[in-house]
C-alpha cells in the first residue's frame, strides 16, 4: 500500500516543476520585456530630449531667417523706392537729351552752313597768307643777302689792301751785284697786320716758265718785312741778287760779268726778275696774300732799265 501511494506523487512534482519552470521562464521574459520596454522608454526619452533641442534651435534659426527676410524686404522695398525715383529721373533726362538732341541738329546744321561759308572764306585767306608766306620769306631771303652783302661791303670797305710797287734797278754794272725791291703800300680804313714781306732778285732766260710758276727760291737773297702798315705810308724794302739760283756762268762771286750784263741790257734771252709774296691780315682777322714778279728789261727811250709786270699764276686778294 505504501508503495502504491507513493508512485504518483513524483508525477505531480514534475509537472510541477515543468508548470513553475514555465511561469519563472515566463515571468523571466515578462522581467526582460519591462526591462527592454524600460530600456526602451529610456532611450526615447534621450532622443526626445535631443530632439527637443534640435528643434529649439532650428526654431530660433527659423525666427532669424525670417528677421533676416524683413529687414531684406525692407532693403528692397527702399531700393524698389531708390530704383522708381532713377527710373523718373532717367525718364526726365531722356526726354532733356531728345530735346538737346533736336536742338544740336538744328545748331549742327546751321553750323554747317555757317562752316561751308567759313572754309571758302579760309581757302581764301589761306591762298593769300600762302602768297604772304611765300612773298615774305623771298624778302627774307633778299634780306638775308643784302645782309651778307653789306657785311661783305662793310669788311671790304674797312678792310686793308696791300699793294707793292717796283723800285728801279740800282748798281746794275758789270763787277756788281744788282738791287732790287719794292716800296710797299696799305690802302683803305684799317692798317694790315703781321704783315710779311718776301722777295728775290734771280736771272733767268726771257720769257722764263720757272718765273711763270711763282715758286719763290728757298736759298739765298730776300728782304723780309714784319710789320704793321698804316694806310698812306709806303715803306721800302730792297734786295740783292740770289747768287744760288743763278745760271752758272752768268755771275762770278755773286755780281755780273760783261757778257751777262750785255745780255741783261739787250733783254733779249735773258731778264732781272724781282719775285715775291706779300702776306697780311686785315683788322677783321683774315688772312690775305698778294703775289708780286717784275722783270727789268731795257729802256729804248731812256737807255736804262725799266721794271715791267711779268705773269704770274696767282692773282692778289
């Protein structure tokens, strides 16, 4: 009997077990769902709050935005004010400047008549005042010439010309050596200055070409004057025979034999040249050169021996 009332007993505990094991697995789940639920509200009370805060400033943005809007619309509504009152007045100054415009055409034609009559006008005085033009600088350049001339008459009448006239022959016998020069002469308002004097007594064949080259000799005889020559006042200046340029046999010791003197008489192949140069300034400071030959030759008339010009290839300034 015992045995029998015993044996369901542990029956009862296991599907008491099993029935408690369900209600603690079910309690357990109902645990973990208030859990996760309260986990759950936890977390949407985390993300309200943030998004709460979100929103506060996305409200506060908005409110600038649209602080920012008005006080735009405001800028507009004032520039639109602005832009009206430009537009008015550029209306205004359209109109003016039709009306300028319209009067410039008128003034523009008028001009242009008024400009037709003052180019013919101008291509008159223009042809004249080029013949003005032209007139005058033809005076000018007369001018101009005529200024050159009388400063050239000036000098010419101021300035100081030489001349120099032979002196007659002088111990012209056989046994002497003959003499020869010039007397020399300033003529015009001013005296010559550094005025020198070269001249040479030579014998040479009639008529001679050395004599025609005017080459005077570098050797022996010469009368040489420096000086300043006052107009009026002749001075002389003499020379002897160069006995260096002499013919050979025509001198001995410098003075003339017989025959040459016969020769020189006769005048026939044979002549006394007297060559020289003469230079000077002049009181404007020009330079100038007068060249000078005679020869003496004989005299039928009187017998003696008489100077006579002789060519030369220069001629005096």
């Amino acid at each position: 009997m015992p045995s029998r009332s015993r044996s369901p007993r542990p029956r009862r505990s296991t599907l008491i077990r099993i029935v408690r094991a369900l209600k603690r697995r079910s309690h357990q789940r109902q645990r973990d769902s208030k859990k996760e639920h309260a986990e759950n509200e936890r977390t949407m009370a985390r993300w309200t709050r943030r998004l709460g805060v979100l929103t506060i400033i996305l409200a506060v943005c908005a409110i600038a935005n649209v602080i920012a809007i008005f006080l735009q619309l405001g800028e507009m509504h004032s520039g639109g004010v602005d832009t009206h009152n430009l537009a008015v007045a550029a209306g205004e100054q359209a109109e003016t400047a039709r009306s300028q415009e319209a009067a410039m055409k008128a003034q523009a034609k008028a001009a242009d008549t008024r400009q037709d009559r003052l180019i013919s006008a101008n291509e008159k005085l223009a042809g004249a005042a080029s013949t003005q033009a032209n007139a005058s600088k033809a005076l000018a350049a007369a001018g101009a010439g005529q200024l050159i001339v009388a400063q050239d008459t000036e000098q010419r009448q101021l300035r100081a010309y030489v001349f120099v006239t032979p002196l007659m022959l002088s111990d012209f016998a056989p046994g002497l050596a003959p003499i020869a020069g010039v007397a020399v002469q300033a003529m015009g308002a001013t005296p010559a200055y550094g005025a020198q004097l070269q001249q040479h007594l030579i014998i040479a064949e009639y008529p001679s070409e050395y004599v025609m080259t005017g080459i005077l000799p570098s050797e022996g005889g010469g009368g040489v004057l420096e000086s300043t020559i006052v107009p009026g006042v002749k001075r002389a200046q003499t020379t002897t025979l160069v006995c260096m340029s002499a013919r050979v046999g025509l001198i001995e010791n410098c003075q003339l034999k017989q025959s040459t003197f016969a020769a020189l008489a006769d005048g026939q192949h044979f002549r006394l040249y007297l060559i020289g140069r003469i230079t000077y300034k002049d009181t404007f400071g020009h330079q100038h050169s007068t060249p000078f030959c005679f020869s003496y030759g004989p005299n039928p008339a009187t017998g003696g021996m008489n100077p006579y010009g002789c060519y030369r290839s220069e001629n005096p300034d």
